[in-house]
C-alpha cells in the first residue's frame, strides 16, 4: 500500500475517531461501556501490531526508527496502565460516594423512625389522658 493510502487512510480513520467521540455523549452508559470496551481491544491490537512490525523494523530499518516504535509501544503500555489505575481510583471514589449517600439514607430513615415513635409515644399518652378525663366527666355525672 502506497504512503499516501495510508495517510487517506488514517485521515478517515481519525474522522472516525471524532465522530464516535462526538457521538458518545448521546450514548446511553451501557452502550458507551461497549464502545469503550471496542475502542480499547481495537487499540490493544494496533499496539500489539505496531510491537511485531518495530521488532521487525529493528531488523530492517534504522536503529533509531525501531527505537521510536518501542518507544510508542511503551508509552502505550503506560497510557493504559494508567487509565487502569484512575479507572480503578474513580470506581472506589465512585462507591466511597454511593456508600456515603446510603449511609446517609440510612440516618434519615432512623430520624424518621425516631420522630415517629416519638409521635406515636405523644399520640398514646394524649389518649390516655383523653380516655381518663372521659371517665371522670363520666363519673361526676
């Protein structure tokens, strides 16, 4: 394939690129958890490609060409290891907050509850003292 076919190519590729990025904001979460998902193994295999064709490159191009393509290769493998990790830092924020908001609930419910056995006590005793008042006035009479 000549150069300039790849360049059309990745000119296309990379318009592709805006239009899904673009597109994700009106994606529902699941379906931008697959998108992700898709973009991710189709970028693993374009990295896993560029890795075989740099250690073929070493063999024929020069030594500093080869280099970079390692070099990519490793910057990659970083890039990723590091989405993994705030992927991972966000997930635990993200259930340290769901978990504070269900605690949260949970006090508000026990408020709840505790003014409602604390209007039932009222209810109870004001009967009470309705009912004795009753049998007073019932008594005088």
């Amino acid at each position: 394939m000549a150069l300039s076919d790849r360049l059309a190519e990745l000119a296309k590729r990379t318009k592709e690129a805006e239009d899904r990025s673009r597109a994700a904001a009106t994606e529902a979460r699941d379906e931008l958890r697959s998108t992700v998902e898709q973009a991710s193994e189709s970028a693993q295999k374009k990295a896993n490609d560029l890795a075989r064709r740099a250690d073929a490159a070493e063999a024929k191009a020069s030594d500093w060409w080869g280099q970079i393509q390692s070099d990519w290769v490793r910057h990659v493998t970083a890039i990723r290891q590091d989405f993994a990790a705030k992927k991972a830092e966000n997930e635990a924020m993200r259930s340290k907050v769901e978990a504070d908001l269900a605690a949260d609930d949970a006090a508000a419910a026990i408020d709840f509850a505790y003014a409602a056995v604390e209007e039932a006590e009222y209810a109870v005793l004001e009967a009470t003292l309705a009912q004795m008042e009753a049998d007073e006035a019932s008594s005088s009479m």
